[in-house]
C-alpha cells in the first residue's frame, strides 16, 4: 500500500512541464519583439531615470523570450540587467526582494500583474497588447446595455487596457452614466472622490454607487473578474471576451461562491491553533497585516505561528497538522486560493477577522485587500 508523501526531494519541480496556454503575451516574432515587450517605453524608462541595475521579471512561460530582451536593453542603455528566474510568490506580484538581492535599483515586471502597491523600488509594468477589436467589443457593449442611461463601470484584464481609449470614444458620447476604470502611473496619487480597487481607479456616482451600478469587463475568465465579482455580489456583470469575441451576462454561481466563504469563517471560527502564511513580501503595509493577525488571534484566545514557505501547496502545508486553519496574507488576486485539495482550510485576513471579531458581522461579500482591514486604511 501507498503512503501518502508530506514532502518532497524536488524531482517533481525539476521534471513538471509548463503550461504556457495561458500566456498574458504570447511569444513574439523578431518583428513584433518590440511592440510586445515595450522596449523603447522601457529603455526611456531606465534612462530618464540613471537606473544602473535592472531587473527584469518575466512568469514562467515568458521566460523564452528574456535572455534576449536582457540584451537589446542591455545594448541600448548603460545599466546591468538582471532576470529573475523565479518569483519567491505568485508571479503576479513585483518582487522587490528577488531585485535587492543583486542590488537592482529598478523593476520591469512583464505579463499578468496584481497592481498592488509597492514601495521599495521603482516598477516599470510592460502588460503586452493583446490584440482586441474595438468595435466588436463596443457592438458587444450596446447589445448588453440597451438602456442608455444604464450606470455602468467598464474593467479590462490589463493585456486589454489599450482599448479602454477607443471604447469610451465610440461609448461615452451616447453612455452618460459609463465610467471608464483607469490604471494609474507608478507614484501616482489617487484624487479624493476616486475608488480604487485591484489598482484600476473610477469615479462613480455616489447616488448609484454601488447597488446601482453594472460592471462590464473585457478579458476571459480568470482571478480579476473573480475579484470583482465577489466584491460586488449583488451588481449584474457582463463580459466581452475579445479571444472568442463573446459578449455575456457572467454567471458564475457567485452565491454558491459566497457560501463557500462563509463555510471557511465558520471553519476558521472553531480554530485554536492558526497558521498565518506569509504570501507576499513586496506589497506595501504587509508586515502592519501580520501584526494586525498576530493581536487579532491572540486577542480571540486562539494560538498561532507565523509561516513564510514561499509558494503553498498541499504537501508544504501537511506537515503542520497541528494546525487548524491557516490565514494567508497574499495580493489580491492570490488571496481566494481554493483550498479544498488541501488538509486544512485557507481563509483570508478579512474572514479570519470576521472569524476572530464580535463586532464584525459578514457583509456578504469578500474583501480580498488586507489593506483595506488596517486602520486608517479602509
């Protein structure tokens, strides 16, 4: 008889294959090299600012492609570039830590990324430009939304952010009530009747805002249109999904998603021994959410230990069986990891406060941004 393995020699990291279907830009031509990986805007961005050691990260399946943009970048400007072969956490997140190990004074983060603020260096983001058709997504639109007058926030994945320009040229004269989600340049400082959530900023309507307002996303399935749709269960959602030029009403069972959330606070409830995974070492105010956890736990009367074990999987985890539930501490969009492969539950800061605290009661809906849980941040 098998027995189950707790941990691993490696071989299995050593010997997996990638998957690189779900690429946020796709492997380019010598022609398209530049487009794709931005490479004026970047070497402008390394020069304007005197950097002298960049690093550059790039998710695994964009890896193919680094060693010769290292070069190009390397041979246009004065700075030493680095490539960070791995991400010590999700490959989402900028890691600054991996960058100050070889004294880089600069990130160029490529591919998919959570937009969670950073503050130790300076991030240059390069999205890729997905190619989209402008006017199928706004015929998509204008069948959705046969009102008019309909209040509505328009999202993209941020490989579609270019088209946001055309959208709101071809929408916003006969859509008064659209607003328009914009990503916002490193450093810069949202104005006061701006809301900011998963790094887009809009400007709503405080008489709609939120119940009132519909959402329409441009992109495929994936953890930002979870995001969004957790945060506001109870606002309609549309999508246009420029890969297959789809328009849909999205209907993933959200209540049946919420249920499941407030499973784990009840879960997490019952717990005396916690786990508070350390899930990210870049995003700003990460070590004010740890002690805000650790007094949290304490105060409800609950042990727990602190962990920082880079990438989760089920086998890392097993080897605490002590522990009852574990509380991680991640970006946003790492944050609702699906536990239910793993031998104790995984909840979020803000359902392990629910969890913890008499005086909160569970909205409903998922807040995914501990930063929102700290004080004078909310």
């Amino acid at each position: 008889m098998a027995t189950a393995l707790f941990s691993s020699d490696g071989e299995e990291v050593i010997n997996r294959k990638l998957d690189s279907s779900d690429q946020s830009i796709s492997k380019s031509t010598e022609e398209a090299l530049e487009e794709t990986y931005e490479i004026g805007k970047t070497i402008s961005f390394i020069q304007e600012n005197g950097f002298q050691r960049v690093a550059l990260q790039f998710p695994d399946e964009l890896l193919v492609d680094s060693v010769t943009i290292a070069r190009q970048l390397e041979d246009a400007t004065s700075a030493k570039v680095y490539i960070l072969g791995d991400t010590s956490y999700g490959s989402c997140c900028v890691d600054e830590v991996s960058a100050e190990h070889v004294g880089a004074d600069a990130v160029v983060h490529y591919g998919r990324a959570c937009l969670s603020p950073c503050t130790r260096l300076p991030v240059s983001y390069v999205f890729g430009r997905k190619a989209v058709d402008a006017s199928l997504c706004a015929d998509a639109f204008q069948r959705l939304f046969p009102d008019r007058e309909t209040p509505v926030v328009i999202f993209t994945d941020v490989v579609y952010e270019h088209v946001l320009v055309h959208l709101e040229a071809q929408l916003g004269p006969n859509y008064p009530r659209a607003i328009f989600s914009k990503l916002p340049g490193q450093w810069e400082i949202p104005s006061p009747n701006e809301t900011c959530k998963f790094g887009r900023r809009f400007s709503p309507d405080p008489k709609f805002w939120p119940d009132g307002y519909s959402f329409f996303y441009v992109g495929g399935e994936g953890p930002t249109l979870s995001n969004l749709m957790l945060t506001w269960p109870r606002c309609p959602f549309f999508s246009y999904n420029p890969e297959t030029a789809e328009g849909r009403k999205e209907g993933l069972n959200v209540n049946r998603a919420l249920m499941k959330r407030f499973y784990l606070i009840e879960k997490a409830r019952d717990a005396q021994v916690v786990g508070i995974l350390v899930g990210t070492l870049g995003v700003s105010d990460y070590l004010s959410a740890l002690k805000h956890l650790k007094d949290l736990i304490r105060r409800a009367g609950k042990k727990s230990y602190m962990m920082s074990m880079g990438k989760l999987n089920p086998a890392k985890l097993a080897n605490f069986p002590e522990v009852d539930v574990f509380v991680l501490v991640a970006c946003p969009e790492n944050s609702l990891l699906d536990s239910s492969g793993f031998y104790r539950p995984i909840v979020t800061p803000d359902e392990m406060e629910v969890a913890c605290n008499p005086a909160r009661e569970w909205s409903g809906h998922c807040i995914t941004d501990f930063r929102e849980l700290l004080p004078g941040k909310g």
